[in-house]
C-alpha cells in the first residue's frame, strides 16, 4: 500500500511469477443459502468483482435513502415526542448503540457465512427498526420509540459494513477506488432523502401519520429492498469467493497477490483511531444542527437543504478521495480528513445564526472531513487482515466506530443544554486534532 501503510504485513509468494488471477479459475465457493457451498465453474477474479461492485452499489443506492431519514428528523421527532432539547441527542445515541451491535452481528454473520447473508440480515433489521419509529410516532408510544431506534441502528451498520465487501476481490492497488465505489453508491439516496423530508412528512400527515414519522416509513421500505437485493443478486459471495480464491492458488503452487497471513496491527490502530474520532465529531455536530437551526427560526426545507448538502459531502467525493488513498497511501489522506473537521467545527462555531449559507459550509466541511477519515481508515483495515476471519475483526472495529458515534450524539444534547451549539462545534472540532496527532506519529 504505498505511503500509507504503517508497517507492511508479511505474504504469502510462492514461485517466480504471479498467480494466474487474471485467467480462468477452475473453481469457487458459490454460495446458494446460508453457508452451504456448491463447486461451480468461475469467470476471472476481476469479473467476480465487477458483478459484486454492482450488486453492492444497487444496494447501497436504496440504503442511502433509509440512512439520511434518522440523520435528518430523528433529534425533531425525539424533542416531540419525549418534550425536551436536552435529549435531542438521545436517537442518535440510541441509532449508534443499536449500530455497535448489529457491526458485531453482521460481523460474526459475514464471517461465518459469507456478506450475503451479514448484509441481507442486517437491512432487514433495519426495515423493523424504521417501521417501528414510525408506529412508535404514530401512537405517541416514547418507550417503543427507544428500541425502535436501537433496531433501526442495524440499516447504519450494514450501510457502512458494505464497504469492506467491495474491498474482498479488490486487488491491493485498487482497495481505496473499491471503497470508494460503495461509499459514492449511497449518495443518491443520501442526499434525496433529506430533501424529501417535507413532501414524504405531506404525504404521512394526510394519511394519519405523523409528519417527521414519514422519512423513516421510506427508510424502512428502502432498507427492505436492499436486504431482498443482496439476497437475490449477490452471487458467489464477495468474501467466500476471496477465501476459495487464496485457498486455490495455495494448492496450486501459488499464492494469493500480496494476501496478508497475520494481522498488522499498526495499521490497525492508526485505521481504527481515525474512523473512531472520525465517527466521534461528525455525529456529535450533525445531531444537533437541525434541533439549533429550528431553534432560529429554520423551516424543515432549510434543515433538509443543509443535511442534504451535508452527506452528499460525506458520500460524493469518494472516487477522488479513492484515488487519492491508492496513489499518496493513507496517513496524509487521514490527516486531511482531520484537517477538515477541526475547520468545519471552528466554521459551525462562528456561523451567524441567521446564516443557513455558513452552516452549509461547516456542515459540507464536516462530511468531507468524515469521507476523507472513513476512507483512509477502511482502507487501512481492509488491508491488514487476513481473509480468515477478516469479517469478524472488522465488525468488531465498527462496533467501537459506533460506540464513538453513540457517544458523540448522546452528548451532543446535553452540551447543547448546558453550553450552546457554538462551544459543541468549537469543543468537536478541536477532538480532530487526536486525527492530526496520530497521523503525524505514524509519519515519523
């Protein structure tokens, strides 16, 4: 991985010339159900990839649309439903809790089974999750609420979980274009779904439906598709196909391109310490900027715009950052992403709070500098842990992403409470230098 790397793994080679991955392979996994194989004949590994990249993109274009729908109402609804600011905060946190669980469920699923079954079983979570919001707002039930939104935390995870799926057949070189591939996917419905808030709210009211209840029914059909999409559609499975693939070419006299056999953990660390921070800082912003923007006066429009705007920076940029990762490697990307989001908290600190105008730009600075973390950090991991097993170490690395999450978004209210937006976004921005300081360690 050039430049990025901070310590490089040993591989596997055996002979003078590269494994035949390029040519037909006799063989693979080709996963039917959960886990039960049959041998079948395969096309090349880059073929393999490619079918799997569109299988995963299709998915995470309607996933993108029930991850925006909590990101958007979700503080809105909770001050409704449960009347006070103070635990605006408290969805986020409860999202993020029920996301550190299903990232170490689809995990241990994905690893065990293959991503089809990880990913199918973690967006049909989700779909409960989302139409139990939804009953939740429309019996005024705050308890039922709470665990909805801990259900629904599953669709986030999966979402992001999906971008070490299209990392599996990706040859090394080419790890940072793949993530960044599954991250852009999300975009479309990412960014549609913040804007379709006031007429998807419309639509709920003249049916009997709470109005900020309405994003998460659209969240929870979205998630439902994707589930029956992965389900359908993603076959052979990513990661059993890479496994087969290793194994093959190991009996064969070969060895799988630059496959790591232990665990780097340096890498680990600098990858796992900038998506946490990352992870930490964006949310603990986003969370709170609709509830401070409807505070002065902001219709939902102006809220949707700036969200929207928002997470088309977190998904949009993926493919340069992808290429900026695989061509400069991954500490000098990881210390952009935290340059961004020590800039976009100062930015969101001083905004006039009158100025939807300024708080885009925090909020567009903020999900750059969560792009620029996630990718370089993904990639990190992505290539620092054998096929073996691999699923497993990093559901368990996003389950502390989302702790970090929960963290941030659980806090953000009561610091809002007790100090204002202004000293949350200063206080989060001033945490990315933890990004900063690691990077420049590792650098050394």
């Amino acid at each position: 991985m050039p430049g990025g790397s901070p310590s490089r793994p040993e591989y596997y080679y055996s002979g003078d010339c590269e494994p035949p991955e390029a040519s037909v392979v006799a063989t693979f996994t080709f996963v039917t159900g959960f886990g039960s194989p049959l041998i079948a004949a395969s096309p090349d590994r880059a073929a393999l990839q490619r079918r799997s990249m569109r299988v995963l993109v299709a998915s995470q274009v309607l996933s993108g649309a029930g991850l925006a729908a909590g990101v958007t109402v979700g503080a809105l609804l909770a001050e409704d439903v449960l009347g006070t600011t103070s635990l605006a905060g408290l969805p986020s946190a409860l999202l993020t809790l029920g996301s550190a669980g299903a990232a170490y469920g689809v995990g241990v699923l994905s690893d065990r089974s293959g991503r089809r079954p990880g990913l199918a079983a973690g967006y049909a979570a989700g779909a409960i999750g989302g139409a139990g919001v939804a009953y939740a707002a429309v019996i005024d039930n705050a308890f039922l609420l709470l665990v909805a939104l801990l259900v629904y935390g599953a669709g986030t995870a999966t979402s992001l979980q999906a971008r070490y799926a299209g990392a599996d057949l990706a040859l090394p070189e080419r790890r940072g274009t793949a993530v960044s591939t599954i991250l852009v996917a999300t975009t479309l419905g990412a960014v549609a779904g913040p804007n379709l808030v006031a007429p998807v709210g419309r639509l709920a009211e003249e049916n009997g439906i709470p109005a900020l209840a309405g994003p998460f029914v659209l969240a929870a059909i979205a998630y439902a598709v994707a589930a029956i999409v992965l389900l359908v559609w993603l076959r052979p499975d990513p990661l059993l196909t890479a496994r087969a693939l290793i194994k093959q070419n190991a009996e064969s006299g070969f060895a799988a391109t630059r496959q790591p056999h232990r665990i780097d953990h340096a890498a680990i660390r600098l990858g796992g310490v900038t998506m946490v921070v990352t992870q930490l800082v964006m949310v603990a912003v986003m969370t709170m900027t609709p509830v401070h923007m409807r505070d002065h006066g902001h219709g939902l429009g102006a809220t949707g715009l700036v969200i929207g705007l928002h997470i088309a920076a977190m998904f949009l940029p993926s493919p340069i950052t992808g290429r900026l990762v695989d061509r400069y490697g991954t500490t000098p990307v990881a210390a952009a992403g935290g340059g961004c989001l020590l800039a976009a908290g100062f930015v969101a600190a001083v905004a006039p709070e009158q100025s939807v105008a300024v708080l885009a730009v925090a909020l567009i600075l903020l999900g750059l500098g969560w792009n620029l973390g996630l990718l370089a950090g993904t990639t990190l991991v992505a290539g620092a842990v054998p096929a073996e097993g691999r699923a497993r170490v990093q559901g368990r690395l996003d389950v502390a992403v989302a702790l970090a999450g929960a963290g941030g978004g659980l806090s953000s209210g009561f610091v809002v409470a007790a100090t204002g937006y202004s000293a949350l976004a200063a206080g989060s921005g001033l945490l990315a230098l933890v990004v900063l300081a690691a990077a420049l360690r590792q650098r050394t």
